[in-house]
C-alpha cells in the first residue's frame, strides 16, 4: 500500500468514527434516548455515468469503470422507519480514457476518487424479512492520484439518491445487504492552463455484510445508574395472557391460552377460509367483507406472513383444477394487495388433492372449493 493511500485509509477511518463521537456527545444530553445502530461492511463497485470533460478541441475524456474497493457504512436509526447513513469506499482507481484524438485513444492516466456520502433514510418494513429502503443527501467528492500531471482535479460536493435492502430475519443481528447509489457528481479540474468540468455522476453498487444493535441495553445502564438507596423493588414482568411473551413485547395481548404463538405474541395456528362459486376464481362479496375485517391487524402486524392455499372439489379435470386452485389462491393475494399488504402472503394450488368435505354430496363440494390463508412464518407446528 501507497503512503498516500494508506493516509487516505486513516481519513476514511477517522470519518467513519465521526457518528460514535456524534452519539457519545447526543447521549450526555439531558433526555436523549438512543436508537438502533446499523453497520455494513463489504465491497463497492464505480460506474462513472457523467459525459467527462473535453479539454481540448475535438477530445474527450473520460473514467472507466473501478471495483471493488473496500466499503462500509453506518446507519442511525433515530425513529422506525427513519434514519442517517453515513458511507465510505476506499478510493476507486480509474483509468482515464482519451477518445476523439486520431494518433492516440486510450487509457492516458487514473485519477482515485472516494465518494463520502450522508444520506437521510426511510425504510419501509423495519421487521420484515426483506426491508427495502431509500435515501438522499449530499456527497464529499474525494480526489488524488490524478495522474498525468497535467490533469489535477478537485474535491467537490454532489448529490445523490440511493436505494438498498436488508435480508435477514428480523429478529436476528446479521443480514446480507445490496445497495445502489447514484451521485451527481462534477469535478473542477486544471488541464494544462485551461479550466476543465468533468462530469463524473457515478453509480455505486455495494454488496455488503450488516450487524444491528442498539437501545436494548439502555434501560439496564439506566437502572445502574440509580442510586442504591432509592431504588425501588423491580415489579416482576407481567405476562397477561400467559403465552411465553411479556407484556412489554406483546403485540396480541389476548391470546387464547394454549394457543402456539410467535416471538410476538401472536397465534401461530390460525387460518381464514374463503369460499368460491363453482368453476370460478372470482371473490364473493362476503369473501371480500372477511378480508376487509382482516385487513387492518395484517397492515398492523407487519411480522405476520404465510401461505394463501388454493383447492378445488373433484368435478373436472386434474390438470384444469390444480390450475384454477391456484388463480382461486392469486385472486386473494390480488385483493390484499389493494390494502396494501403485500409480499407477505405466497400463493399455491393444490387442486382437488386435499378435500375437508365429502366430494359426492353438492354441500361437500362447496366446502372444498376453498382458498385458506394460514401462518408459516412460526414454523411447523410440534
């Protein structure tokens, strides 16, 4: 490693260290509470999109692509959905490419660029298994290594957007990520005597290794830091309904004793069944009115996801059948969809395969032409 880069390492280590320090001195403010804290580390790819510069007549010149190169970020959540990332690359080697000259194009030099970049986030399922998030905010066009020496250009500040996602139990610290960010980005340069804009307006991939924690330890640091002498006896946890879960963490107090529940609290073991006409994929009025009633806890109970299991009674073809178990299952996850639930619920036809009614009576038949919407995400049942 370069004595330059290895400078630039330090700075990009010592601007990572810059939130720790920002939440050390927001944590001796009266009344402060922390949030939870996101770290990623992995690798990043450059994608120059900007035209370049034409420094002369007749020439172009440009970046070529760079990666991967060493990157990390560090996200605080100051709210649910809400939050500040701080991202950082170890600098991007590009080549610089000539065009337009007819004795010479190519590659002429390489100029290091490190994109530093502070956004404000917003994450739309916090608790779900995929948790997609968007963001924008400002960016530190970090330049060096310019090289020929008759191009030297500048830092400047950009702009930009960016998108990525979390995968990963909700419930569990380490997820992978994948993220894109696209930064609008000019340089002022110096080619020769003249002044030169370079447009750079870089697209950043990153595929990344995160961790989360936060605000679980601070009540015990709190309850550590009161005096002795005043402190009170500690009321046990309470327990309500009796399904395993405290209160504090109960997102359906009133579970039915001996119901099989999930880490919050809620039934495992319960499914809504809907009836259809024969030969037909189309929700009934009262099979909507039901998932109206429903509706509202699944948009609440975001965690909650599973299956919506089409069937069929045993009149027609098996081929046919399995095919219109399975348009009966899609029509119910269409309908959710307009309540804004979706992605939690996976569609799938048995066909005639699994009757609960006897298929030689009509009231039999009725019974199976069925779709039922059941949990999957507590696991099996024991």
């Amino acid at each position: 490693m370069s004595l330059s880069r290895y400078r630039k390492s330090l700075v990009v280590g010592g601007l990572l260290m810059l939130p720790f320090a920002g939440s050390a001195l927001a944590a001796s403010l009266p009344g402060w509470m922390p949030g939870d804290w996101i770290l990623r580390a992995g690798a990043s790819w450059s994608d120059p999109q900007g035209d370049g510069a034409n420094p002369f007549p007749g020439i172009g010149v440009e970046l070529d692509n760079a990666g991967p190169e060493l990157s990390g970020d560090i996200t605080w959540m100051f709210s649910r959905h809400w939050g500040v990332e701080f991202f950082a690359t170890m600098p991007f080697t590009h080549d610089l490419m000539q065009s337009g000259r007819s004795t010479f194009n190519g590659r002429i030099g390489e100029v290091e660029l490190a994109p530093l970049t502070l956004s404000l986030q917003y994450h739309f399922l916090p608790e779900a298994t995929f948790r997609p998030y968007v963001g924008a905010g400002a960016t530190f066009g970090w330049v060096d290594g310019d090289s020929p020496p008759n191009f030297d250009f500048d830092y400047d500040i950009g702009y930009g957007l960016g998108a990525g996602i979390d995968m990963g139990p909700a419930d569990k610290p380490w997820f992978f990520n994948l993220a894109v960010k696209y930064i609008m980005l000019d340089l002022d340069g110096d080619v020769g005597s003249g002044d030169v804009t370079f447009g750079v307006d870089p697209l950043v991939y990153s595929a990344q290794v995160g961790y989360r924690f936060g605000h679980a330890a601070a009540p015990v640091a709190a309850a550590a830091a009161a005096p002795v002498a005043a402190a009170a006896p500690a009321a046990a946890p309470k327990d309500s309904d009796g399904d395993g879960v405290l209160d504090a963490n109960d997102k359906c107090p009133d579970t039915p004793k001996g119901d099989r529940v999930g880490p919050n609290g809620c039934s495992c073991d319960v499914s809504v069944q809907l009836q259809f006409e024969f030969d037909s994929d189309k929700l009934t009025a009262e099979d909507k009115a039901v998932l109206d009633r429903i509706a509202p806890r699944l948009v609440e109970l975001q965690f909650i996801g599973g299956e919506a299991g089409g069937h069929t009674d045993s009149v027609g073809d098996d081929a046919y059948n399995l095919d219109l178990s399975k348009r009966r299952a899609q029509s119910v996850i269409d309908y959710l969809a307009t309540k804004g639930i979706t992605g939690r619920f996976t569609p799938v036809g048995y066909g005639e395969t699994m009757p609960i009614a006897d298929n030689a009576t009509a009231e039999g038949r009725a019974k199976n032409r069925r779709v039922v919407l059941r949990r999957t995400d507590c696991g099996p049942a024991k």
